[in-house]
C-alpha cells in the first residue's frame, strides 16, 4: 500500500472465486461504482488494484467485492529482506498448490465416478438389471460435489442478471440430473431390466421411461478438466515477478570501521560503504567512491557495451561488476532502487492487461437465454396443444439437455493441448489459451535488439590494418595481450582472434591502464591495445586509412579499439554486438505475416540505425530507459496497434507484460520467459513468426472446435423442443461433437515451420 496524495491510498486486494473473465468485469464494475474509488481486476492474476478516497475503507472494498458474490483479502506482506516485493496472488509458491487441491479433487472425482455411468448407457450388452440404479448412485456425487462450482457461478451470475458458459452447465446438467431421478423414482425408468436400446429412432414419447444421467455426470467430467489445466497454467501469473526479485544480491560485503563485514542484503542502508569485487553483483543502487571498472548492465538497460565507471559515477543494483574492484556507497535501497521499481512497472502492466475473454463466454452469454426462451416456449406449446403435462415437461427438459454440449469442455483444452505439444516440438511454448486471441489481431511487431536481434555478446566483426601488416600478426600480438584482461570487450577480442588464428602466445609484463587501455610485451614487441589516447600518450599517430577507419567504424556505433607495437601504430579493430544470422530472415518473415517490425533499445541510436538497416528495418525507437520500453508500447496501443514485443532481458519484462502479446526468448533472462506470453526456447528469431503462426492456427482451431461443439446440439434442439429425442440421440450428440472436437484438434499435430 502506497499513499499517492493526502487524500488518496492504494491497495492490491487478492480476489477469489472468479471462473471467468467476465467475473473480473462484474467485480471491476462494483469496485468502481463506489464513491472516490478507481479499480481494475485482472482475472489471470486475481487482483484487484484499487485507489480509494481517504473516507473509505478496505474492509468496505472487501465488502462490496464479497456482496458481488466473491471473496477478496489483502495480499499477505512479503519478508522485509524482499524489497519491492509484493503478494504473489495465485500461483505464489506458497499458495499455489492448495489453491489447485479443490478443483483436482473434484475432477479425479468426477473422471472415476463418470466413465462408468457413461460405459453403462452407451453399451446397452453391460445393462444389467440395475443398471440405472447404480448409474444414479455413481452420478449423484458427480452433478453435486464435483458441478458445484458450477452451480455456485450460475446462481452469482443469476442475481446479477449474467448469463456465462457455467450457466448453461448448470442448467443442462441439472436439467438431466433431475429429469433422470423423476424417470426414476416416477416413471418408468426405474423398472428392473429397462434398457437403451442403440437405436437414434425419432419417436415422440412422455420421457418417463428415458434417463440422462450420462450426459450430466459426462459434461461435467470435460468441463472440469478444461478448467483444470486453464487453472494450472494461470497459477504462472506471478512467478515473473518472483523472478525479478531474484536477480539481486543476496549479501553484501559492508565496510565499517576499516573491516569488512559479510550482512544480508536487506539490512543495507543509505550511506552505507560496500565492496563489489570482480564478477560479483551490485548490492544496491549507489556511487562508486575508491576503484575503477567496466560495469555489464545490459540486462537493466540494453546497452550492450558494458559501462566504465570510476569514482563520483553511479552504478545500479543487480548489475554485474566485469572488471576491477570497486567501493560504493548506497544510494537508494529496498523499494526504491531501480530494480524495485522495475518489479513496479511489471506488475503494473500486468494488472493493467486485460484478460481476453473465453469464447465459450460469449458465446454463452447469447446462446443461454436463447435456449431458456425456447424451452419456456416449448413447455408452453406443448401445453396449449393438450398434449398433457409429461409430455409437455418431456420436451422443455430435453431441450435443455441437448443444448449443454459437453464438448464445450473439450474445445479448448484438447486444442490448446495438440498445439503446445507441437510448439514445445518446434521450441515454441504457449502460455495459456487467454493469449491466442491477441495473436490474430498483432499489427505491430517490436524487436528488443540486444540479444534478440543480435547475439547480446561482444564479437570482433573486423580487422583494419595499416600497410605492410599482416592481420594474423595483428590478431596474434593483439589477441594474446587482451586474453590476459578481464574486461568484457577485451575479451571478444581475445576470442575472436583464437578462432582465427588458433593458439595465442603469452604475454609478459602485463600492465592495465584504467580507462584507456592495456599495454605489454608479446614474443618480445611492446604492444599497446586500447584506446587512441592510449596511443597519444605514447606520441604514436594513426595513419590517414586508419583513423578513417576507425572514424567510419564509430559512426556506425561499433567499439574501435587501436593496436601498436614497436613505437608504430598498426591496426584498428572494431568490437560490437553482432546481429544474428538469422535476424534478417526473420523480419522478412514477419513482415510477410502482416506485421510491421519496430527495433526498440536502450543501445545509442548510432548502433540502433546500423542494425535495423542490416536486417531490413524502417522503424527505430533507440536510447530509451526500461519504463520508457513500457511507454513506448503503451503510446503505440494508443494509436490503436495491436503490439506484439520480442525480448529478452530484465529491461524488456514490463512491455512484454504491457504487450497485447509477449514473446520471451528462451535464451534470455527468467523474468522476461515468465513476463512473455509465448517462449522461443532456441533463440531464433525466426521461431516469432512460426509461434504467431502456430498461435493463430490453435486459436482458429478452437473457434472451429467451439462451433461445432454447439452445432451438433443446436441442430438437435428442433427434434427435442418436438419431443422426439431419446437418450442414444442425446448421447449420440455428444460423442460426435467430442470425437469430432478431439479429431479437430490433432490436426495440429501437422503444422510445419517455415523454417
């Protein structure tokens, strides 16, 4: 809870008791009908972020959220070594896997007491002279027990005047349920010895000798175990923010009184010195006092040339010190430090992204009262037409039977299933069926370039050498010196030059300069590598070809680094993030699926045009900061964009969150795969355009699933409102829809990559 002016507070209030999208949107619409009170809820992550007057309480937001006919409570505090820490909702370690227990004791329930009620009515051989008793006793724990939490939202979304996908559940399970037990106890259908004949005969009867006790314990079986697995993928909603959290240091080495002291973390306070030696994290935001080093904040920032820094410069927490020992004094710790607010920024671009709504929700939302009517109509013509009370209830009932198709349960889950399982084949994971409709509408792409257009690492690209030099001697002399450096650019050099010419010599009297540069000798020459002033200090010039080299190299936003030995300048090299070979390829790509690609980085503007020019980019949006990538986004939604954001860092988590559509690469840090919709575990861009292909491909698979899993029964509806269904035409119904629903659905199975 933050206060953010006298008057106003906010909270974060953990919602249970949401089935559905539209759930959240009754529980935002109640929330924001009080006086003084601004809310949004996120079904995903059932939350609710409320800003409230001063007058009004929590315990009144809580009361209004649990007169909606839901639960709400404040988030449980975090430990205070966890700054910026937030409740982790559902899906928290700690709450995640008892939040599940329910549900999955009620499915297990459901699959073992179901599929023997749906044997014995579909095999009429297994009717043996109970049948329908023990049928009934098997079902009855089913529709009651394992249906309630259908029953519960039916009865929540009637006093609200809603129709959702649990209501027709509600209606058609109870509907055959309780006709089943009046067959039963007062009709004919409790006879021993009756059976189901398998026979689809069209014939009108009072419906006292049919029951439909399969249909009810079998729609609730499917529906539960879609909602089963939507649940399990939903419980991930905050482990991105549980990743954040994990990328700062543990502890820290603190100095007092001349000694050094090893604390945790979080009892670091402003003003505070501590020591950060090579390879270690910064604790916290500060200012160096004592040393000099190259600090690699790429992962906060983009930037892909690590940052020198020496006393009086800043540096920031859970960035990694790749080069000397350094001395900082904190500046900002806990809930203010940058990585603090950056855990902020992502839990506010997920709270701020609606949840698309599911299909069979709207869907719903018209077909229920539709079939209401008609059953009310049906009951009434039957009745007007004299053809008796049974006879009229027979139809009315059968009507809402054959409208619940149980393969409304299997639509999304089996697509959703076929189509992971082959994205995980082709290194593609999809998050959850809530993110597929976004893929259809993406307009706009936009590309984090390090480390997603580009490699993210440091790489010798080119060598230019003055006259009368060998490249090999260059890389050999040069390659040798730098390997004994620690610092990140010194070593791509190192690197590049064994690969190209194999073993490097060993260098002798080994001396590095900060900030400029290193020198030593190398199979007996003086060698110097680094900077010009390096050279300068040395009264050593570039020739003409070299300085325009190293000129056009710089404008091009590439690291130029000089080489001299024997008191004569001799080559320039030129260090940068590489672009990836398949990057180009995979904008063409793009581009061909209709979307317009956008390079976003924190990199300088300089490097930014290079590479979008390198791999065919027209759109570059450079130098901006991690909350500026989230602006950015947001400033393209507002111009009506659809925004799919590709990326891979620390910096990227919040506008892949912010995103109508997130993809991770998998090569990347876990706050971004766990703030991304869609994962490419390789790391080939290439893989964006078959995830959006394959993503697109699910969704019109579950439309066509959702379909037909309704036309089967709508076009049963005429011959139960004529009383002339029986239950092999109910159950027929039902086996066609979800065998043709399942076969729909393999047909995934054969997508094939472009690549």
């Amino acid at each position: 809870m933050a206060t953010t002016v006298p008057d106003q507070a906010e909270v974060e209030l953990a919602i249970g008791g949401m089935t559905c999208a539209s759930c959240a949107a009754r529980v935002e619409k109640k929330l924001n009908r009080m006086e003084g009170v601004t809310a949004t809820v996120n079904y995903a992550t059932e939350k609710a972020k409320v800003t409230y007057a001063g007058d009004v309480a929590v315990a009144d937001l809580i009361a209004t959220v649990e007169a909606t006919g839901y639960t709400a409570r404040e988030p449980r505090p975090e430990p205070a070594h966890e700054p910026g820490g937030g409740d982790g909702g559902p899906g928290a370690d700690d709450g995640g896997p008892d939040e599940l227990r329910p549900l999955r004791e009620r499915l297990i329930t459901a699959v073992v007491l179901s599929v023997p009620v749906i044997v014995l009515a579909m095999v009429p051989a297994w009717q043996f002279e109970y049948w329908q008793w023990l049928s009934l006793t098997l079902a009855a724990p089913v529709v009651t027990y394992a249906a309630w939490p259908f029953h519960r939202a039916a009865f929540t979304n009637a006093r609200h005047g809603a129709a959702t996908m649990d209501t027709l559940v509600s209606i058609g399970v109870s509907a055959a349920f309780l006709w089943s037990v009046w067959a039963l106890f007062f009709g004919t259908a409790g006879t021993p010895g009756m059976t189901h004949p398998f026979e689809l005969t069209i014939a009108r009867s009072d419906g006292a000798a049919n029951i439909y006790l399969e249909a009810a314990a079998g729609v609730t079986a499917f529906i539960l175990a879609g909602r089963y697995f939507e649940a399990r993928s939903k419980r991930r909603a905050g482990a991105a923010l549980r990743a954040l959290m994990e990328l700062g240091a543990k502890d820290v080495t603190v100095l007092r009184d001349g000694r050094e002291e090893q604390i945790p973390v979080g009892q670091l306070a402003v003003g505070d010195r501590f020591l950060v030696r090579p390879g270690e994290k910064i604790a916290t935001d500060g200012t160096v006092t004592e040393g000099t080093s190259a600090v690699d904040a790429s992962m906060l920032t983009g930037e892909s040339v690590p940052v020198e820094v020496t006393v009086g410069d800043t540096v920031t927490g859970a960035t990694v010190n790749a080069g000397g020992r350094l001395v900082v004094e904190a500046t900002r710790v806990g809930a203010d430090t940058q990585l603090a607010r950056m855990a902020k920024l992502v839990e506010d671009a997920q709270n701020g992204k609606a949840a698309a709504q599911r299909l069979a929700d709207r869907i719903s939302a018209v077909f229920v009262p539709v079939v209401i009517a008609l059953a009310l109509g049906t009951l009434g013509f039957w009745l007007g037409n004299g053809a008796g009370p049974a006879a009229a209830f027979t139809a009315a009932v059968a009507v809402l039977i054959i409208a619940c198709p149980c393969a409304l349960g299997l639509a999304t889950p089996t697509a959703l299933m076929v189509g992971t399982g082959r994205g995980a084949q082709l290194g593609i994971l999809i998050k959850g069926p809530e993110v597929l409709e976004s893929t259809r509408a993406v307009d706009t792409v936009v590309l984090d370039k390090t480390g997603t257009v580009t490699t993210g690492r440091m790489t010798l690209l080119a060598v230019h050498t003055a006259d009368g030099t060998d490249e090999k001697d260059v890389l050999r002399l040069a390659g040798a010196l730098e390997h004994a450096s620690e610092h990140p650019i010194a070593r791509a050099v190192s690197a590049g030059a064994a690969e190209r010419v194999g073993t490097l010599p060993a260098a002798e009297d080994f001396r590095n300069v900060p900030g400029l540069g290193v020198q030593g000798v190398v199979e007996g020459h003086a060698v110097l590598v680094g900077r010009e002033k390096l050279l300068h200090e040395w009264s050593l010039e570039l020739p003409e070809a070299l300085a325009r080299a190293k000129a056009d190299a710089e404008a091009a936003g590439r690291t130029a680094i000089t080489v001299a030995w024997d008191g004569e300048a001799r080559a320039v090299l030129e260090v940068a993030d590489a672009v990836k070979d398949t990057s180009a390829e995979a904008v063409a790509r793009l581009r061909a699926l209709g979307l317009t690609p956008i390079l976003l980085t924190g990199d300088n503007e300089a490097v930014a045009r290079t590479v979008a020019a390198e791999v065919g980019i027209d759109e570059v949006i450079a130098e901006v900061m991690p909350e500026d990538k989230v602006a950015v986004v947001q400033r393209l939604q507002d111009e009506g964009r659809s925004v799919a954001m590709v990326g891979d860092g620390v910096n990227d988590a919040a506008a892949l969150a912010r995103a109508d559509l997130g993809l991770a690469m998998g090569t990347g840090t876990d706050v971004a795969i766990e703030a991304g919709d869609l994962t490419l575990v390789r790391g080939d861009l290439r893989v964006a355009a078959d995830a959006i292909r394959l993503a697109r491909r699910t969704l019109g698979t579950i439309k066509a699933n959702l379909f037909w899993a309704f036309a089967y029964n709508v076009a049963a509806l005429p011959l139960a409102a004529a009383g002339l269904l029986n239950p092999m035409i109910a159950g027929a119904a039902m086996a066609f829809s979800s065998v043709f629903v399942v076969g729909n659905s393999l047909r995934l199975r054969g997508f094939k990559p472009l690549s």
